[in-house]
C-alpha cells in the first residue's frame, strides 16, 4: 500500500467540509547553535512519507472529493552549502504521490483562501500530548494558533483519526519493520561474539549501535538498554554506565528504524557465556510465558488477553519454585505488561481494548525482576499477527538457553 493509499483511507473516514493540516515538525534548538536529531511527526509520515523538516500537509474535502496539496521549503543553494540538498518539488512528489506541490511560504494563504471561498466546518491537527507537563508539539502550537485565527472551525484531533488505519500494518509496513527486525538480529549477534566480563555496558551498546548504522539503520527506535546485574531490573534503564560483571546477566532492550518503521526485541545474556543453575531456571520460565503468548496471539483477543496468559505461566511458575504463593502475587516480580503495537512508533498507536486484527504487529515481552538476586531476564520478540494466528518476525533471533551458549562458546 502506498502513502497515497494511506490518506484515501483516512479520506474516507473524514466528514464533508473538513480540513486536514498535518506539519513535520521542526528541528529542536538544544544549547547556541545545536539542535536535536529531527524526528519526523508519525501522522505526517503516515500520509505523507516525508522525513523533512519545515515542510507540511493540507487537504480539504467537499462533496466526496478531495484536494490535497504538500509543502516544502524553497531549495536555497546558500542553505545547501551548509546543511546539504533540499527536496525539490519532483523527489517529494515521487515519494507522497502528491502532484499540488507548493512552497512553505504559500501554506497560510492556501489555508485562509480555503476557509474565505469553501465552507470549513471542521480542522484535523494532530493534536496528541503525551502527558500534561509536556512542552506542546510542533503540531499542537500551530493547532492553537489556527483556533485562534478562525475560532468558528472545530479542531478535531488528526492523531485518534489515524488510530484504527495505523494499527493494521499492510504489506509494505510489515517488510519495513522484518527488514528492523533482521539488522537487529546481526547487531546482537556481534554484540554476543564479543561480551565478556569486564566490558562497560555502553560499549555492549556501541557494538550493537555500529553494527546496526553500518547495515543502514538510520537511528535507534529508542535509547539502547543495557542493564548489567541490577541494572536489568529497570524497566527503562539506559545510562549504560556499570561495568558488566562475570556471572550476570545483561539485559538488552533495544531496536532500530528502517525506512522509519521500528523494531522492539529484548534479549539477556549471560556475560561470560554462559547461564548459571538459577539463571537458567528463572529465563527458562519467562521462555515459557513467551511461547505461550505467542501461541495464543490471533484475531479476536486483545493484548489483554495476552497479558492475563502471562501473568498465569509466570504466577504459576513462582509458585513451583515457592517464591510467591497465589497467581495473583506475581506482581512482585513482574511489573509490566506483555504486549504493545509496533510501527512507525516503537510503541505505535492504538485504543485501550482494541481487538487484534491481521495486520498488527504487536510485542511479547513477558518478564520477571527479582532484585535480592540481581537477576532481570525479559525475552521480547515481534510478531504479525495473520488470519489464522501469529508470524514471530523475530524467530531468527535465537532464545533458546542451549543455543545462545553454543553461540556464545
């Protein structure tokens, strides 16, 4: 399916008389003349395809029909000479399909002559916040200085419109995140060719970032975790600054883009290669879980359900090893929840209670965390969900206790 594609569907969904206005976003200054790497917003992407800065997305539908018109910065060959080549209006309509490419300059008046000569009765931003005390998104100020400039027009929020289209991956987006999933196979790999006690957790995190770079990963989905003894009972440890000791375990959370579309896998490793009696016994039962989840992930259950399997294998489990005595106290070891959409966002959109569909692409995470042991083992694959059951994309990505001594060895 093509980004063309992917607006028709939203189209369809959108009332008569509707604007939608969808920015990139803007690069964030950090200190003088620094900025922070340019993320692109995802509901930009989604319809567009674009990663570029300063650049943005108008469409306007009436009577069944809808004209769409894309945005860009002028190339500026003085520009250029610092900071590289700029689309011109022939790349950007290639990649999004949009043939009314205009200059960035123009996007106001675009805007004012639809709202002067078309009835508008409602705005599409995206208008996502991730909590209250977040600074406001790129999306989020032009949405509030659009409601102010034209206070009759009911502002809609552009991010809940796309959730029920993101959430079911089409062919394209599923090979997009394999392709993650597969550099980030070859980047544990080396990662495991060469641990061993003594090293620092954030070179453990350089050998998997080299790898991944070199096999053409543009960025990490997230920041590396690398949480070594103790450390890997963070759930969202990433510091990466303790010497990994012999005898633990190094918990690896981690993943990367392609085509910006995100992987999420988590493996722990033994650092001087191999398990010892305890720590074998503690991930063999979080590997249990896992399989168990992923031979019930299908259409009709939600992550839920998923989770409710999870928390049974594991309850059940720490009760055979006598550490909890009811299913319902494995909350003392197990924090999380087993599962979350996959995507464009490492933890991509969707609605509480959503019902699997083909096409998600979900994680399997179970885990357990006992801290008086150091010992935090999570095992987290990637599956695609299909029309009868589940695809682990990351099957190639080995678990097996025996294999990953073997491998280690």
């Amino acid at each position: 399916m093509s980004f063309k594609e992917h607006r028709e569907k939203l189209y369809q969904t959108l009332e008569e008389n509707t604007l939608v206005i969808a920015y990139a976003g803007i690069p964030i200054h950090t200190n003088e003349d620094d900025y922070f790497d340019f993320a692109v917003n995802s509901q930009y992407f989604y319809l567009t395809g674009l990663e570029r800065e300063n650049t943005a997305f108008l469409a306007y539908k009436t009577e069944g029909k809808t004209r769409e018109i894309l945005f860009i910065e002028e190339p500026d060959p003085h520009s250029e000479r610092w900071t590289g080549k700029m689309p011109t209006r022939e790349e950007v309509r290639s990649i999004s399909g949009i043939e009314d490419v205009r200059y960035m300059d123009r996007l106001e008046d675009a805007i004012g002559s639809f709202l002067g000569r078309f009835r508008v009765e409602r705005a599409y931003f995206d208008m996502y916040r991730c909590a209250m005390n977040d600074l406001p998104d790129y999306n989020l100020v032009m949405a509030e200085r659009f409601r102010r400039a034209y206070p009759q027009v009911i502002l809609k929020d552009l991010h809940t419109a796309c959730v029920p289209l993101r959430e079911r991956k089409d062919a394209q987006e599923a090979e997009r995140i394999r392709k993650a999933v597969d550099i980030t196979r070859q980047g544990l790999e080396f990662v495991m060719k060469n641990l061993k006690p003594g090293m620092m957790e954030y070179q453990v995190q350089a050998d998997f970032e080299y790898t991944c770079r070199r096999l053409g990963a543009k960025r990490q989905a997230f920041p590396t975790i690398a949480g070594s003894g103790i450390n890997g009972c963070m759930m969202h440890y990433d510091t990466n600054h303790c010497e990994v000791q012999d005898g633990t375990l190094i918990l690896l959370d981690l993943g990367v883009k392609v085509e910006n579309y995100s992987s999420d896998i988590t493996r722990p490793y033994p650092a001087n290669g191999k398990f010892s009696p305890r720590q074998r016994e503690i991930y063999e039962l979080v590997l249990k879980a896992n399989e168990a989840v992923a031979a019930a992930a299908r259409p009709g259950i939600t992550t839920k359900d998923l989770n409710d399997i999870a928390r049974r294998v594991l309850g059940e489990g720490l009760i055979a090893l006598g550490m909890i005595k009811d299913v319902s106290e494995v909350g003392r070891y197990y924090m999380h929840s087993v599962s979350h959409p996959i995507g464009i966002d490492v933890h991509d959109i969707s609605l509480a209670g959503d019902v699997l569909e083909p096409g998600w692409v979900i994680s399997n995470e179970p885990g357990l965390y006992i801290d008086e042991e150091a010992i935090g083992i999570r095992i987290e694959d990637d599956l695609l969900i299909t029309e009868d059951g589940c695809e682990v994309l990351s099957k190639d990505i080995i678990k097996d206790p025996d294999e990953i001594e073997a491998f280690m060895a």
